[in-house]
C-alpha cells in the first residue's frame, strides 16, 4: 500500500443503520498489516493530514468519519494471531469480526475447554472487534460491565506511528482513555480478550410490566441467569407503551445445546415482516413478536451463539414503499438507576408521544459499573433503555427526532441518569455536561496527548463547537 496514493481519492461515506451520515472524506487508507498501518501513520504525520480508524460503519454519530480527512479502515487487520488454552486468552487483530472468532474458536483443535467471548453486540453480528473497544459496547449480560472489562490488553498505533503496547499495570492511564476513546487516541491494532467457557443456557419467558420488571430481574439472577433483556410494547396509541413487555432471561442448565436448525427461530424474512408491522401497524408487530417469543420458552442456546442476530441491510426499500417517504431508524441508549426504572419509563411514553415519535424498536437491559474507562459510560450498575425510533430524511423529520431524543435525555437527567455519548449529536451542551462530567478531562488528555491533533473526526469536531460555546 502506498499511503499518500491511496489518500488522494475522494469518497462518500455513510453509516449502515441511519443513513443519516453521509460524510465526502479526502481518501481511505487500507493497510493489510500492522506495519503498513505504521506506515499509514507515520506518512499522515509528515503531511500534516489528520485521520480518523473506520470499521464496519454501524456507529451513527460521526466518530468513524472525517469530513475533508482520511479514515484508516481496519478491515485488513483480520487475523487470529495467539490462543492460550491454558488461562482463556485470545490475542485479535483490530479488524477481525464476531462472527470470525467464534468459528475459529469453535473449530480450534487445543480448545478442549470450551473457551468462548462473553459478550458482544446484540442485533447484528458484523462488527469488528476494535471497533467494540473504540465504543466500549455491551450486550444483555445481567451481571456484566461494558467490553473493556473483557479486554486484557492492546496494542496500540501513536500519532509517531509507533505500536505501544498498553495494560492495566503498563501505560494505564493510556488503556483507560483508549477503551471508549472513540478512536481519539490513536489506531488500535490487536487486542488481547478474556474468554469464559461455553454454557449451555435455558431460555426462560413471560410477559411483565415495567414495574415490575427490576424484582424480575433480581429474581432471575438470583435464580443464576446471565443473561437478559425486556422488549417492551411500542405502540404510543396503546395502553401498553413503554410498560407491557418481553422478559426473556437466560439461565445456565446441564447438557449440551441443540443444534439451531432444531430450533423456532425467526429468520430473515420474519424479521423483516415484523419490522415492516413496526412501522405501519405497531400493537401487532408486538403481539406477533411476544407470541414467537413465549413459544421458544424453555429452548436451549449456547451461551455465545445465542448473543448472534439477524440484522438485514437494506430493509427500508420495503419500507420506504410502504409509507410513501424516505427514512431510517436512530437509536440512543438512556441509563437511570435501577429504583427509578418504572418512573423513566412512564416519563418516557409522555415524552414520545408529545413529540409524536414513532419508536420501532425498544429494550431494557442491565449494565454494571465500569471501573477501568476514563470516559466511563457506565458509571452507575444502571438500567439501560434502547429505543430505535424512525426518522423521516427531511429537514422537519430530522428536527422532530432531534427534538424527540433531547426530551428522553432530559427524562434520563431527570432521574439522575445519563445517555450514551455517540448515537447521535442532538444533545445540547448542558445535557452533555451533566451526563458526561469527565468530557473536559477527557478532551484535555486528547490535547496533551496528541499537540498535533493527528486524530479527529466529525464527532470530535462537534464535541469542540458543543463545548466551546459556538454552535
């Protein structure tokens, strides 16, 4: 690869989910090692050209993108390099997908202990694993502290172009801001991950309300599940908004698991019916959805296998069609303490139907604190919120779904909670500060670490204008 060649071409960038971030970037770096990655680097320093790490582009807040700049694409770093079956350890390049590692995983030879990851991201499986670090993601553990808690450690690209190598004991304070860094502090190359054994999990179903819904949690962990999440009716027309809900929790049992083809599950073309009733006939698509769902009750899942999902590209064709306009879902993740759950979400449905927000998609998870990140998310063990709602791609579809996510926000403060920072930039400059209280500490380390501003991206542009009082 020839880094500044490959730079000189022009090209337009979006994200997957939103369609909401089309970004004309200067070029796309593609390195296919760690050194040309160095390299990479090392030829941006001596032009003075700033540049952002891109992976899979699922991320919808512009922290991926660079307007004018170069994105350092990590899909050639996709190799497997190390396995210890000893102590459960997997060494990965950055680029290296879900799906990837849990075969070679599955298929290695020396892996007589069962040795698999312990969370990812749910409803969609083509991630990569840098791009997990970058975002500090979650799934729907019960028990779990976000994906820096998996990590042991990594290797790291400077603004010099050299590889650092960065722990909980050497180069900490580097570790801490990398992990939910969002590409900030430099490309992340390899990363060392802690594995758990599979288990074999039992699926356990039923319908409850909102406020109930954190005794149920409690007794289902006590009951010894690991994993969990509630789906709640999203219907604003309905009684039920926001408050009548799928519990499904996940508790470890004796056996191996069956094969998935034996299995009810809902395939492509089920998910795409059931997200096309999401937008035009909600209060079905939901009774559909709990139906499916209280039929699986008792099925077995391995206990990685079962974090896997369908996610279809491209599904708004169909639904584009149906409604007669352009648009996309956004999501946004709200946290409040466990105690004020039912309150947020009582709060939550006024909010969304003052605003006439149409969510298509919504879950409660749970989340522990996180110790290690600088730029921690996770402060509290939260109740986590996740609502997808649809946007029209016009100027007053936009400004309403902007208007519809700063109320859930507020409603979040409110209760003493917060939000996560990257879904989208629609959060003022008082939400931003009382969610996020380290984003001056945060943003100082990126100063001082990197006087030369080698990485940037839209998102962190907008931070700046945000925080600077210009926008």
């Amino acid at each position: 690869m020839h880094p500044t060649r490959a730079a000189t071409r022009r090209t337009i960038l979006n994200d997957i989910h939103s369609h909401l971030n089309a970004t004309e970037v200067a070029g796309v770096l593609t390195p296919a090692s760690v050194l040309e990655t160095c390299a990479a680097v090392r030829d941006c320093a001596r032009h003075g050209r700033p540049l952002i790490t891109v992976g899979t582009r699922h991320a919808m807040g512009g922290q991926q993108f660079l307007s004018d700049g170069l994105v350092l694409d990590t899909a050639g770093l996709d190799r497997i390099l190390d396995f210890d079956p000893v102590r459960g350890l997997v060494t990965v390049e950055a680029g290296v997908r879900w799906p990837a590692l849990l075969d070679w995983l599955a298929a290695h030879p020396d892996n007589h202990a069962g040795w698999t990851i312990r969370q990812k991201q749910t409803g969609a499986d083509q991630f990569s694993l840098g791009g997990a670090l970058a975002s500090n993601i979650h799934g729907r553990g019960l028990l779990f502290a976000p994906f820096v808690e998996d990590v042991e450690s990594i290797v790291l690209v400077d603004a010099d172009g050299r590889c650092v190598e960065a722990d909980r004991a050497n180069e900490s304070a580097l570790f801490a801001l990398v992990a939910g860094g969002y590409g900030l502090f430099g490309v992340v190359v390899r990363l060392r991950l802690r594995l758990e054994r599979r288990q074999t999990l039992r699926r356990e179903v039923r319908l409850c309300r909102s406020a109930d819904l954190m005794v149920a949690f409690d007794a289902a962990i006590a009951a010894g599940c690991r994993f969990g999440d509630f789906q709640f009716a999203i219907d604003p027309a309905h009684d039920d908004f926001l408050d009548l809900g799928v519990l499904s929790c996940y508790r470890p049992v004796s056996g191996p698991a069956p094969e998935a083809s034996t299995q009810k599950h809902l395939g492509p073309s089920d998910f795409a019916g059931l997200l096309l009733l999401a937008h035009t006939e909600p209060s079905r698509a939901f009774d559909a959805y709990a139906a499916f769902y209280l039929s699986t009750h008792g099925q077995r899942y391995a206990s990685d296998t079962q974090q896997t999902g369908v996610y279809l590209d491209g599904y708004h064709l169909a639904v584009d069609t149906a409604l007669g306009h352009r648009g996309s879902e956004m999501i946004t993740e709200l946290y409040v303490p466990r105690e004020r759950l039912a309150d947020f979400m009582a709060r939550a449905a006024d909010s969304l139907r003052r605003h006439r927000a149409r969510p298509i998609y919504g879950t409660v998870r749970l989340i522990e604190r996180d110790p290690t990140s600088l730029l921690a998310w996770a402060r509290e063990p939260w109740a986590c919120i996740v609502l997808n709602l649809h946007v029209h791609h016009d100027a007053d579809g936009i400004a309403a779904a902007a208007g519809a996510f700063r109320a859930l926000i507020d409603d979040a403060l409110a209760f003493g909670g917060s939000y996560y920072l990257t879904y989208h930039r629609w959060a003022t400059r008082e939400q931003l500060e009382a969610a996020h209280p380290r984003i001056h500490a945060f943003l100082a380390e990126k100063d001082a670490r990197d006087p030369a501003g080698r990485w940037d991206s839209d998102w962190h542009r907008h931070l700046r204008t945000l925080l600077e009082g210009r926008a």
